[in-house]
C-alpha cells in the first residue's frame, strides 16, 4: 500500500479531466413582439443583443432574469407556441412562462444539442432563440 501511496504522489495521478459546471446570469427584456433582448455570459463569453445564441456545457446553470412583460419565457425542446415543448430534463426552478421573474435550468443530465428559449405567442414571429448544450 505504501509503495501504492508513493508512486501516486511521487509520478502524480492523472485522472479523468471533469469539466467545472458554471453558472451564467443572463438578463431577458423585450421592446416588442419580435425578439428578446439579451445580456449576460455564457460558455463563449458575452451574450448580448436581440435573440442571441447561449451556449452552454452539460451540467452547467443558466440563469434567466427576466423582464418583460406580455412576453411568457419558456425553455423548449422545439421553437413553437404555446406552452408545450418543454425542457423536461436538468432541473428547472421558477416559473416556466414567467414575464417578470427569473428562471434557471441547470442542464445536469441533458443531452447534448440545441434547445430554445421562446415567447409563447409571439414565437411565430420569431420571437426567441436557441441554447445550444455542448
């Protein structure tokens, strides 16, 4: 057992590399029917303007505040109206459609792939964007 102990310490051990979950505050606001306003960080850096792209690891948290009423914030697994679609993996607190509240999705668990943040009337004007989950 010592010799064990000895070899690791002496020659180090090198395990498997576990990427560190991080959590992304984004600030959600609208100024009309066609797209969210976005500001925060995430995976890439700045996240900032109408309808930006988030991306994310696996296992990381994203931190929606939002702001902007007559604008229901949803989490999708597709771009489309209404209240179905929903992300039904990682752990989601908060209001799922909230206007004025935050919401976080912690994506422990999710598959790799692109995931949507939509206004659930206005989506068919394009209203939302895509988190990507990498």
């Amino acid at each position: 057992m010592r010799s064990l102990l000895f070899l690791t310490l002496f020659f180090g051990f090198s395990g498997p590399a576990i990427a560190d979950s991080e959590v992304f505050k984004i600030d959600v606001s609208a100024e009309s029917y066609r797209n969210y306003i976005l500001s925060g960080t995430d995976r890439n850096g700045s996240v900032r303007g109408e309808d930006p792209t988030v991306t994310v690891n696996k296992g990381d948290t994203i931190i929606f505040d939002v702001d902007a009423s007559r604008h229901p914030f949803y989490i999708k697994t597709k771009f489309s109206r209404g209240g179905g679609d929903q992300v039904t993996t990682g752990i989601i607190s908060g209001t799922p459609g909230t206007q004025n509240g935050k919401i976080s999705w912690n994506t422990k668990g999710v598959s790799s792939g692109k995931y949507y943040y939509v206004c659930s009337p206005h989506a068919s004007f394009g209203m939302g964007g895509t988190i990507i989950v990498e």
